[in-house]
C-alpha cells in the first residue's frame, strides 16, 4: 500500500481543488443557505472565508466534507464529483483531507504523539512509517519538546498546533480549517496562520473560514465574503506587511464579516466529550471519516 500522493500536487496541476458550480443549498423548512454560488480554488491556494454569522460558512465546509449535499449544483472536491460519490467512497475522499476545527478536538487520554499517531494507526499505516511520519509532522509545528505531553499540559495555541500536526499526518491535498483562531488567544492566532501559511507554500491547498479581521487584514491573500449565502466578494488583497488595503475599503471587504464571536458551546469537560464515543466515532469527528458501516459496505447505493 503506498502512503504517499497517488500523484504529487505538481502533477494535478490544471485542476481544481474545490469547485462549486451554481450551488445552492436549501434546508428542510425552506432556508436558502446558499443561492447559486460558483466557486474555483485553485491546486495550492490559500483563501480565507469570511461572512457574518448565519451566511452560509459551515453550510459550505459541510457540502465540501459531504456532510450534506447541494440541492442543486455539482461540488468538486479534490478531482472527486461529491454530487455523484457513493457513500461508501466517502471515508476514501476524506481521507485525502485535513481537518482542523475551533475546538481542537485532541483525544485528552492521549499524548501529543499518540493523537497524531492514532490518525495513521486508523488508516492501518505501517508501524516502521508512523515512527517517522509522525515525529516529522510533530517537528513541523514545532511542539518536539512537548511529544509525551497530554493535551491538559498545553496551551490553546500548542493544543492547535497539534490539530494542525494531525491534520497534516496523512499528507492531505487540502486542509480545511474552520475557525482554527476562535478559541486561541488573539496574539497567538498569527502564529498559527503563519504555521497554515508555511504548509501552504509546500503545495497543500488551505481554505479557512475566520470571522477575525485583524488575521486578514494581517495576511491579505484571497478573501471570499459569503454574505446571505451568496458570494458578494472573492478578490485577492495585500497584507499590511505589503501595501495595506485602505481602511475603507477592508471595512468594505469584511462589511458582513461579523465582529461578534462565534457560536460555539465548549464542551464541559473534553473527556467527557470523548467518554462514550468508540474508535470509529472518534476518528469520524477528527477526521470527519464516516465509520464505515456494513449497510455501506454492502454497498447499499
Ligand atoms: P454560518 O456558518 O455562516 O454562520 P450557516 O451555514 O450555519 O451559516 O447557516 C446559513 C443559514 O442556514 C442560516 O440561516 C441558518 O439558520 C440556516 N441553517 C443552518 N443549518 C441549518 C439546518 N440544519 N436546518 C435549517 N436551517 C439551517
């Protein structure tokens, strides 16, 4: 079994990373979450997403990890047509996946290395390239000194890191990083942007949604604002290191990019949120790889 890219991302050039082609999604209840949106990321891109809280964000991080699908509309995700993807195809795609959320979701039983490892083991990777794999990754982000460290023993910016360690254990082609700033303390949030940054200028396409202001007007790169679930601005701007966006015109592009926090109910207490799940079910929330069920594997479609 080969554990490296099928392909490397020199090779896929010419194709898209994620595409939404007239998209729209409308709920049970009649809610149009997103009205016809088009959308093209490039192989080895960095977008930011912005857009005010009820926009449309989450709806398009679900449609591009096929949580949903789109009531109308094809989504292409890394070369796969999640219009068309079985369900039992759907760890596969995921696979090729990195996730990192707001909410770190490290497992609180198990050390730096072990959350890491635990990806890998999953996906029956062999023990000689776990040892080598993950200890890398784990370098990448800079945390060796805190390897046998439980996630308790470390900061919210560490405990990100380490998400981001995980999400890269698997060489995903496209990390997806939703709000992965909203529970780190602000001066830290430019540590792990930089650190997405870095990951990025090795070819991993990364898509972020932030609702954080100051990041992108820090950074500048592309900045999608969905705004009623519509794309209104998708445009590439200088980061204040370059020729800094005049204010009126960043208030402009993060107009409906809320200032407010984001919802989000911390869970009361992290063992307690992983207490009486099981393996799959953990690994499905990290990764968001569905376990895999008999009726799929039976290949039910
Ligand atoms: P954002 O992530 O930008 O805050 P969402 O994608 O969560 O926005 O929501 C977009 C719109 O869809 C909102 O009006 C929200 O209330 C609605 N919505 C989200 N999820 C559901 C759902 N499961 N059922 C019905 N309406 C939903």
């Amino acid at each position: 079994m080969n554990f490296n890219r099928q392909t490397s991302k020199k090779e896929r050039t010419g194709d898209y990373m994620v595409e939404l082609q007239n998209v729209s999604v409308t709920y049970a209840g009649g809610v149009d979450a997103l009205n016809n949106v088009s959308l093209k990321i490039n192989d080895g891109d960095f977008a930011f997403v912005v857009g005010s809280s009820g926009a449309g964000k989450s709806t398009m991080i679900k449609l591009l990890l096929k949580e949903i699908d789109a009531t109308s509309g094809v989504v292409t995700v890394n070369n796969y047509n999640l219009s068309k993807l079985k369900k039992r195809r759907i760890p596969e795609f995921r696979r090729t996946l990195g996730f990192v959320f707001q909410d770190f979701r490290l497992i609180p039983s198990m050390t730096v290395y072990e959350n890491i490892a635990f990806v890998l083991r999953v996906l029956d990777s062999p023990i000689k390239y776990i040892r080598k794999r993950v200890p890398y990754v784990i370098s990448l982000v800079g945390l060796q000194q805190k390897t046998n460290s439980y996630p308790d023993e470390l900061s919210g910016g560490e405990k990100q890191r380490v998400a981001i360690a995980r999400a890269l254990v698997n060489d995903p082609q496209l990390i997806i990083a939703d709000e992965p700033t909203g529970n780190i303390d602000p001066e830290l949030s430019y540590e792990i942007v930089e650190l997405l940054k870095g990951i990025n200028d090795q070819g991993t396409t990364i898509l972020m949604v932030t609702h954080e202001h100051d990041l992108v007007r820090h950074f500048g790169g592309r900045i999608i604002n969905i705004t009623n679930g519509e794309v209104v601005y998708d445009e590439v701007i200088a980061g204040s290191g370059l020729d800094m966006l005049p204010e009126e015109e960043l208030a402009q592009v993060m107009s409906n990019a809320a200032a407010e926090t984001p919802q989000y109910d911390m869970p009361q207490g992290e063992s307690s949120y992983y207490g009486d799940m099981n393996v799959d079910e953990i690994i499905s929330t990290i990764t968001a790889s569905a376990p895999v069920t008999s009726e799929e594997n039976g290949g039910a479609e």
